[in-house]
C-alpha cells in the first residue's frame, strides 16, 4: 500500500505562476522527499524535509511539513516550461527506515 | 561518472519467458532497489540489498528474483514472465547501510518491460 498521496493528479498553469503540491500520508514518518520525473526518465531527488522540520527553501522550491496532519506541500515559484513534469512525494516510516514508500505523483504542466 | 545504469531499456518477452535485468552503480553505495512504476501506481518496492550480501522483499517481490552481485551489481531476474509483470522497472541505489532514514536516492534510467 502507498504511504503518500499527491494531490492534485494533475495541475497546470502559465509560465510565471506559483505551483502547489500536496502530498499526505498516513503513518509516523523520520522524513519526507521529494522527487521529480521528466517523461521517459528517471527520478530525481529534490528536496528532503526531516520530521523536525517545518519549512525547507531550495532555490525557487519551497516545502513544508505538518507532522500533525501529516501532510506536506511542494511549492515551485515563478514556474517554468522545463519544470513541467512529475512530481513524488516519498517517506520513510518510523518501523521500516529502509524503504522509502511513494506516493503516485502529480502531474504538472508548466505552459509557455 | 555514470551513476545507476541499467539494461535493457526496452525488452518484449512472451509469456512464460524469463529475463534478467542488469544493474550497476558506480558511487560506492551500499543499498540497492529494484521498483517498478505502473501508470497511477506511482513506484513499488520489489525488493531491496541494504548491503552488500543480503537482499529483503518489498511491497511486490512474487514472481521475481534478485542478485546482489557484489556491491556496484544488483540483478533482477523474472523466472516466468507474466502480463501482469508489463511495467516500467527502475533500479536505484543509496549510501545507508544500516537504515535509510535520510539518505537520498538516486535512479536509473528505467527498463521498460513488455510481456505480450
């Protein structure tokens, strides 16, 4: 079963705008990442937020926590074409530290 | 530096065919994975090698097998293929050795199984 759920499945905006993801989940986490997936490829790691965390910056990403709702945001600034992709939230839970469990993604779609 | 490079990228087998996909990483990582991605599903832990010698089950290991080679080689191998088995299956690697918590992953590229 997956620990993360994105929402919404799919956003897309103009180039220029602010994109909001959220992700929850639903048992005690040690910390949550990000990743993102071009078409056709790989993930790739963006961000990580440990439980003790609130709020990480990195570049035009911001993402926050709330352990209490246990729900996590991913928010692109200024947006891109070449952010248009998609976008996984990822956690470890507290009794399997070894695995990280996936959420499905959100799709997103940056227009020029 | 090539990072986590895996084979085939693409493959069609028959039902009842097997196959191994090879992997190989080149960042001295300890632990291993082998996921697979289905439209909707988002990424299913096979199995994982959290060090070299060992490998556990994940969220899906029926059907398959794995080979933790050595420590850059991490195999897996589809004795019977099925159409069930049709998916998208990356292969990936982390530093940790005793937990994950924290360490990041990095990705292959993806193998793109059909099983007609």
């Amino acid at each position: 079963s997956q620990q993360g759920e994105e929402d919404p499945q799919a956003l897309s905006i103009q180039e220029g705008e602010n994109a909001t993801m959220n992700c929850s989940y639903k048992t005690s986490i040690n910390n949550l990442q990000w990743y993102r997936q071009n078409s056709g490829r790989g993930l790739v790691h963006l961000i990580l937020i440990r439980s003790n965390e609130r709020e990480k910056h990195s570049g035009r990403l911001r993402v926050t926590l709330d352990t209490s709702k246990k729900s996590s945001s991913l928010l692109i600034t200024a947006s891109r074409a070449a952010d248009t992709a998609s976008y996984f939230c990822a956690t470890d839970s507290l009794s399997s530290a070894r695995q990280l469990t996936f959420g499905s993604g959100t799709q997103l779609t940056v227009l020029p | 530096n090539a990072g986590v490079t895996q084979t085939p990228k693409f493959q069609v087998l028959k039902t009842g065919q097997s196959m191994t996909l090879q992997c190989a990483q080149d960042m001295n990582h300890n632990s291993m994975y082998w996921y697979r991605q289905d439209p909707g599903m988002g990424l299913r832990l096979i199995y994982y090698s959290a060090s070299e010698g060992t490998t556990d089950k994940g969220e899906v290991p029926n059907g398959y097998n794995v080979s933790r080679l050595n420590k850059r080689e991490f195999s897996l191998r589809l004795e019977s293929a099925a159409p069930s088995q049709t998916s998208v299956y990356f292969c990936a690697s982390s530093y940790s050795r005793v937990g994950g918590s924290g360490n990041t992953i990095y990705f292959g590229e993806g193998s793109w199984l059909t099983v007609v």
